[in-house]
C-alpha cells in the first residue's frame, strides 16, 4: 500500500525532496517525484521539505468517521499530543477529540510501560548490540538498509502495538485506532508481524484537518480526562533518550547508552558502528529530538523546542499522578525481515562512463558534483539512471548549458538585430546582426549605454501600464534605416530586450508603389478630363450644326410655302 506519495499535478521537479532523502527512495519519472514504497523508510522527511505541497499521504479519517457512527472506538493517544497547539491547558485536546466523536481514548505510554521491562532484561543480555524498536523509521531503515544488525534490533513491539495488544483484550469488539505526530506508523501497522492489531492510524494534521472542517477551536473546548494514563516512564519514550533514561539508564552501567536523532546521524552511526568494541544500548530516532518533531505534527506553530518543552512540562505535570492501567499480561515479542533492494547494486563501469558521456561528462573535470540533482556526486546520478531512478537531464548545469547553447545559437544565427540592456539602459547584449544594423562594433558599445552609443532611444515607446511591451515602426535617423521594432522590458530580471528588423527596402518598395499608384491616377484623370473636354467639344458641334440645319429647314419650308400660295 503507497502511504506517502506526490500530487503529480502539484510536483514542480525540483529536485528539494530527492536532495533531502536520506536514503534517495525517490524516483523522476515523466518529471513527477515518486517515492519507491519499497524503499521508503517512512521519515517523511520529503514531506516536511516540499515547498509546493506536493504531498499525498494515505489517510484513514473517513473510515474512522463510518466507524465513530457505527461502532466502539477506542483511541490511543500520544504522549506528544502536548505539542500539537499552544493551548491553556494540555487536556483540551482530549475535549478537542471528543467534540470530533472519540469517547475511549487511552494515553500510548500504557504499551511504552508494557515493553519496558522487557528492554531491561535484553540491557542484561550478552547481546553486544541492543538497538531499541520502539521507532517505526528505524526498524525500517535497518531492515532495508543496515540488514546486518537485524539481531542487534530489540526484538519488542512499540509501545503503539503493545498498547493496542492490551486494548484488543479490554475491548474485543472495538476498533482500535492510534494518533501521533508518526507517518512511519502508517507503515508499520501493516507489517506482517502485527498486523490487525491497530485498525487505523490519525497523524495530528490529519486531526487539524478534520477540526478545522468542524469549525472547532482548540482553546475554546473543555479540559477532559484520560479513560486511562500510564506514568512517566511511558510518557518519555518519544523524547530522544527518553526510553534509555527511564529503563535502563539506572541499572547496572555494564552498558554504554548512545542516543543519535535524525536519519543522517543515525545512518553515519550505523556505517561505523562495527568499529565499537563495548557493550551498547542504542537508542535512535529519525526525527530530530524524537517523536515531539514527527512530520505528522506540520501544521503545529510551535517551534522544535518549544514541543521538547511542552511535553517535558506535561510530564512533570503528572509525574506523580499514578497509574490507573495494570499493564495486561501481553505478547510483547516480534520478529524483523531483511527487505534488500535493488539499486544498492554495484553498476559496471562501461555503463556508468556510457551514461555520464549521456550527461556531457567525459572527464573528471567536468563532473561538478553540485548535488542540484539530488545525488552527492555525477557518478551517484548515473547510478541512479542505470536503476532507473533518475533521468538524464537531471542535471541544472547540462540543462544551463544547453539552454544557453540553443539561445547562443539563435542570437547568433538570426538576421534580425537584438540587443539586451540591463536597467540603466547598458547593453549587456548585441549580436552580429545588430553590429550590421546599426553600423557599429559590439566591443564599442558593450556595456555602454544604448541610447548614448546609437543616439537611438527606442525604449521611450514603451508602454509600462501595457505588459512591458511594443510592437511597431522605428525610423534610426543616423543610418536612415526603418525598424520594424519588438520591444519588451522584463521586470524579473530588471532587462530590456529589442529586436530590430530592417524593413528600410520593404518600406522604399512601398513609397515607390505608393508614387507610382498616385501618378497613375493622376494620369488616369487627365485622360478622363481631356475625354471629357472632347465630348463637351463634340457636343457644342454637333449643337451648332443642328441648329443651322433647322434654320435652313424653316427657311425653305417658308419658301414652299409661298410658291404654293402664288400658284
């Protein structure tokens, strides 16, 4: 079952989560983050890092709530609950979870008394190494990892499995649920060894969540009693040291005590531990200063150590309160597994040259070792792409480099002039075909300002209320060129950018055709108007005619006329 993942919509690939696992159980794939269940150990560091939210995390909240309306639930509550929220007293959060529907909640410290005297008999043991269990992460990490000190590994439950041991025989029918700041508990309940002994697990932020939705405040609920607590010596196992400090810190000191916190420590600790020659009881937490900091408590405004001194106030609070829980006669040994994966393999050679020469590493000298991909070294990220864990251009320098190559080639190559100036107008940029247009050297106007060096102040036409940008005509007066002109201001980076195109013959060609349409409709209109003259002349003629033809008519027929009357 995938219990921590990435939202591949929200993934932005980069890199931050593959930089801070520890034990690189992230891939790249189709440029999303995934994390390789068989290799998490649950830290949940990469959650903790993600600066986009990035994350997805299998939640059992809505079952829990079926379950609250249907059945007996039963829950099992850190002792770090403390630390959670800044509230007037530590036990509104017991109101908090009643409002939310839990009526049996149990204090865990109950399971962290049932194992401890089992710890003090394995101190006493000839065991060289005794590495307590009580951290999901750790036995993760050794059973994946360091699978050489899996008998060095406490064989005890956690306290959150031997607490829900007891509460199965106290109440057989009910649902057992755990909740704590532990993402690896996720995992963990589903270990074969103990599995079906906690029916679901609630991370603190799991819980905000869910209040938030209620409308609840925190310092607005009443101060509520445990159904059970157990005593301080369970209530000091999430501390770092705490589980040393209260089960075999005062016995015989035939034992040296180590306490390591955080996945990097403990993971150096392992690399040398076949160096120590004594006797040890180790204890190990992946979280800094222990559970008080696990990545399920994230929405929590209190700093590191204000959690550390939160709970350690809510434990002198009720360090002499007594138990009212006689710890139950359970079952409180388990086994552990190796889990090896694969990509710890050894990668031939000739591949591993074969995929740096792919990453444009074919020297030492140009195996950078910046780490932006995520792996300590360029030999590490090939590695990882022979185990397909990583892909090619996951490297920022090759992806620069080629970026930079491609801009470098389309500056050079284009026929149009580009020139790119920082804030004060000084150009940081002029290619070859701005050295034509404008008539100059790039080395006499480099770094000069633009509007000096070409007497040319394009920049004036643009529009800052519009996009930074302008789109139009220039007229460069002193090589009598017209432009056509891109010019845009890019507030990010504080840069102007031209990009100038000699339209000077497009622009002549349309004058020319522009004069020679006029004097062809000038000529058109004297043809007309001298057509015109014609007809008016032709017309005026053949009036004049007319009007003699008539009169000479009228003349003879006034002539007939008196020839027929004298006859």
């Amino acid at each position: 079952m995938s219990i921590i993942n990435f939202s591949k919509e929200k993934c932005r690939n980069c890199y931050k989560c593959i930089r801070n696992c520890p034990v690189k159980a992230i891939k790249l794939k189709d440029k999303h983050a995934q994390i390789i269940q068989s290799m998490c150990i649950g830290c949940g560091i990469c959650i903790a890092t993600c600066p986009h939210n990035a994350k997805q995390i299998h939640s059992d909240v809505d079952t829990i709530k079926k379950w609250l309306k249907t059945e007996t639930v039963v829950l099992s509550l850190s002792a770090v609950f403390p630390t959670a929220y800044y509230l007037d007293h530590p036990r509104q959060y017991l109101g908090l979870l009643r409002e939310l529907g839990f009526t049996i909640i149990e204090e865990t410290s109950i399971g962290a008394e049932a194992v401890a005297e089992a710890y003090t008999k394995e101190y006493d043991s000839d065991q060289k190494f005794v590495i307590s269990s009580s951290c999901a992460g750790i036995k993760n990490l050794i059973e994946i990892y360091y699978p050489q000190y899996l008998s060095s590994l406490s064989r005890q439950v956690s306290p959150m499995i031997a607490h829900g041991k007891i509460l199965r025989q106290k109440y057989p029918n009910a649902k057992i649920v755990y909740a704590g700041s532990c993402l690896a508990k996720k995992m963990e309940v589903n270990d074969a060894d103990v599995r079906g002994i906690i029916d679901g697990v609630l991370t603190f932020d799991e819980i905000d969540v869910w209040m938030k939705e209620e409308n609840i405040i925190p310092n607005k609920m009443p101060v509520q009693e445990f159904d059970a607590i157990g005593t301080n010596t369970g209530r000091l196992y999430p501390v770092i040291g705490g589980l040393a400090k209260n089960s075999v810190e005062k016995l015989d000191g035939s034992r040296k005590i180590l306490r390591i916190d955080g996945v990097k420590d403990c993971m150096q600790f392992l690399d040398e531990m076949h160096q120590l020659d004594k006797k040890y009881w180790i204890e190990m937490n992946t979280c800094d200063e222990g559970c008080v900091n696990g990545p399920g408590n994230l929405h929590s405004a209190l700093s590191k150590y204000e959690k550390v001194e939160m709970l350690q106030t809510y434990i002198d609070m009720n360090s002499k309160k007594p138990a009212t829980e006689n710890i139950s006669d359970i079952e409180t040994k388990r086994s552990f597994h190796k889990r090896p994966v694969h990509h710890l393999g050894e990668v031939p050679e000739a591949e591993l040259e074969k995929i740096l020469n792919q990453m444009s590493k074919f020297s030492e000298r140009d195996e950078l070792n910046c780490g932006t991909c995520g792996y300590e070294t360029c030999r590490d990220k090939a590695r990882a792409v022979y185990w397909n864990m990583a892909e090619l251009d996951m490297c920022l320098p090759l992806i620069s480099s080629k970026s930079e190559a491609i801009s470098n080639l389309i500056i050079t190559t284009t026929p149009n002039a580009i020139a790119v100036l920082d804030k004060k107008f000084r150009i940081i940029e002029f290619n070859d075909a701005a050295e034509r247009l404008f008539n100059v050297k790039r080395e006499e106007v480099m770094r000069y300002n633009f509007i000096d060096a070409l007497d040319y102040n394009p920049f004036k036409k643009l529009n800052y209320n519009k996009a930074y940008l302008y789109t139009g005509k220039g007229h460069y007066e002193r090589e009598n060129r017209i432009f056509m002109e891109i010019l845009t201001y890019i507030p990010e980076q504080e840069l102007y950018m031209g990009i100038f195109i000699d339209i000077t013959k497009q622009e002549k060609q349309e004058q020319d055709f522009q004069k020679m349409q006029e004097e062809t409709l000038s000529m058109a209109q004297r043809v007309i108007d001298k057509q015109m003259r014609v007809a008016h002349e032709i017309a005026g003629l053949l009036g004049e005619t007319t009007a003699e033809t008539k009169v000479t008519l009228t003349k003879l027929q006034k002539v007939v006329a008196s020839r027929e009357v004298e006859i």
